[in-house]
C-alpha cells in the first residue's frame, strides 16, 4: 500500500476518532453491546482481566461482558502464580476465568508459557540445560494439555528481546537463555505445537512502535530473531504487538507499516495483544491527556490495519481502575494515570471510540 493511501486512512480515522470532543461523547452501553453482537465481521476486542475485582466488582465484570469478545489472564498462567514448587500446580484462577469466558461467548489467551519475569524461586535458581529443559518440558506439557480444545491461541516466548541501548540489541537476559541459549525459544515452540497441535503460538514484544530512537532498533532485532526462528521450522503462528505505548512520543507508523506488512508477507498472523497508553509524560488535564493518548493509539492501530488485519485488538486491562501502569509509572503531579479505555467508573473514554473503530472496519 503506497503512503499516500496510508495517509488517505489515517486522515478518515482521524475524522472518526474527533479530537475536538464531539465524536468522542460518551454514548450509551447499548450501542457497543448492538456492535458486539451484530458485527460478525469486526475484529475481536479483547482485555486481560484480575481474578479477584471479577468475582467482586459487579461494574467490572459488566464491562467485560459487554464490550469483550476475548479475555486475556493477566497473571493466573504465569509461572510465579501456577507454579509455586517444581511439583504443585494451581489452577484455580485460570479454570474460573476460562469459565467466565465460556459463559459469556468469549474465547480465552493463554498468556504465558515462558516469560523472563514472574518467575518462582525455585525456577529462577535451576542451573544448567537439563534442569532448564525438564522444568520447561513438564510445565508446557502440564498446562498446554490441560487447556488443549480450550484455549486455542498461546503466548508462548514473551519478550525475547533486550533493551534497545546502543547498537541493535540481542536477547534479553534470562535464566532460560543463560541454560539453553537462543533454542529456549525454539524449544518452547515445538513443545506447544506437539502438545497441542490446532494451537496458534505467539511470539509477543513491547516498545515495536514510537520515533524515540529505541523502538526501531528493538523492532530489528525482533524481526531478525523472527527470520531465524522460521528459517529453522519453528512452528510459530504470529507476532503480538503488544502496544504499551509510551504517550509523551509519536508513533512511527511508516516503520510499523512496513513491520507489520514483512510479517503478513512471511505468512504470519499478527495481534495487538496488550494495548494501553503510558501517561506519566502527558499533560494534567484530563481532556488534553485523553486527545493525546486516543491520538497515539489511533497512530498505532492505522498503519497496522492497514498492512494487515490483525487477529484481535486487546487493552491490558479495560478500567483505569486496574492497571499496571502506576506500579512503575505513577504521574509526579499526584493524578490517577488514564492509559485504558474505560475510566475508574468503567464508563468509556475518547481511546475506546478509537479501537471500536478500528474493531469494526
């Protein structure tokens, strides 16, 4: 697609997302309940969802209801969570979300096989390629098999790649890398596949999208691993662009255009897979800093779809009330960050009006 038709789109996305204010007015439930059920072809939207606000919070659990086709655990199938000891599995949250989402005509990711973070102690202690591969063989087995026909898409290798300091970053440091090299990735895929064979696996990165200097590095080094991993008969399915878009820069759409099109051009499927907007950088005011993100993730959401439509648009979460983002990036004037597309009340904001057009192109 030739840059002047990217432009053509962006300009009626921008006219759809509105950023005077008149477009982006909240409107009743109703109306994205019509699009979720009358839609059939819209892209599926989806959030990853806590255990505990969604046995409690009666509001949390009616937007999930109502706006989700897909649901994403946020932590209830990482390693620190579902395996405490090498031999104790716990799958308690996982089951009851899995549970939720049959109910409500949703589809469940399994978010995630092997992941540099959130890992026990004992698994970060293991020592030499053996016991990497055991543990990594019995942990896939065990929760790959028990979801098999239940969950039929993976994160399988999360965030394979360093940080971009310098030249073009390697892979990032880990425990899984430190035993078994560049295979680990490899490894984790083959044994998915040969678990569960109808499965789509994903390889999925952050920080693929802005014009900070970093992000096109990181984005190379990814694209690299991707050829390498292919060229060996890695069974991987697709790519998730997560999207934990840093707000205080622009998105560098050529470069995630021409990304994203290499991608469909391997025959690879691509997502967004953690969608949100990092506001510790943006201004105060709410309506400013709202324009702004629902800007930077109408950057980010146009030239993807327009080199391929991707499988699923998912937010890391879908209230402002739930979010990772002030863990590590709490605003210095003391406001509630807004990087989700529902506010602390789970009423929608000017970011949801931009995915559901994107959902429903």
């Amino acid at each position: 697609m030739m840059l002047s038709r990217r432009r053509a789109l962006t300009a009626a996305a921008n006219a759809v997302v509105g950023l005077a204010g008149g477009a982006l007015a909240p409107r009743p439930a109703s109306a994205s309940l019509v699009s979720k059920f009358l839609s059939p072809n819209r892209i599926p939207y989806g959030a990853c969802v806590r255990p505990i606000p969604l046995q409690n919070e009666l509001d949390y659990r009616n937007a999930l209801q109502t706006y989700c086709q897909q649901v994403t655990p946020e932590g209830a199938l990482v390693w620190s969570e579902i395996r405490p000891t090498p031999a104790q599995f716990r799958f308690d949250a996982a089951d009851s979300l899995l549970a939720f989402a049959q109910a409500n005509n949703m589809t469940m990711v399994g978010h995630t096989l092997v992941w540099y973070g959130a890992l026990p102690d004992w698994a970060k202690a293991i020592e030499g390629a053996a016991d990497a591969e055991r543990a990594m063989t019995e942990h896939i087995e065990r929760v790959v098999g028990r979801y098999r026909g239940k969950i039929d898409a993976w994160h399988v290798v999360n965030e394979p790649i360093d940080e971009a300091k310098g030249d073009v970053p390697g892979l990032r440091p880990s425990m899984w890398l430190a035993n078994l090299g560049e295979k680990y990735i490899d490894m984790a895929f083959r044994l998915a596949h040969r678990v569960d064979p109808a499965a789509k696996l994903f390889l999925t990165e952050y920080d693929l999208e802005t014009l900070d200097g970093a992000s096109p590095k990181k984005r190379e080094a990814l694209r690299r691993l991707i050829h390498r991993l292919l060229d060996r008969g890695v069974p991987l399915y697709g790519v998730g662009l997560q999207g934990h878009i840093r707000g205080q820069y622009q998105i560098d759409r050529d470069g995630l255009y021409d990304f994203v099109a290499e991608l469909h051009a391997l025959g690879l499927a691509v997502r967004v897979t953690e969608l949100d907007v990092i506001d510790k950088e943006l201004p105060g005011p709410v309506a400013v800093r709202d324009a702004v993100i629902a800007t930077r993730a109408n950057d980010f959401l146009e030239p993807i779809c327009a080199a391929a439509r991707p499988e699923c648009i998912a937010t890391w979460g879908i209230t402002d009330r739930h979010t990772w983002v002030p863990i590590w990036n709490k605003r210095s004037d003391g406001q509630p960050n807004r990087p989700l597309p529902f506010d602390a009340n789970c009423q929608p904001k000017p970011l949801w009006r931009v995915i559901e057009y994107y959902c429903n192109k």
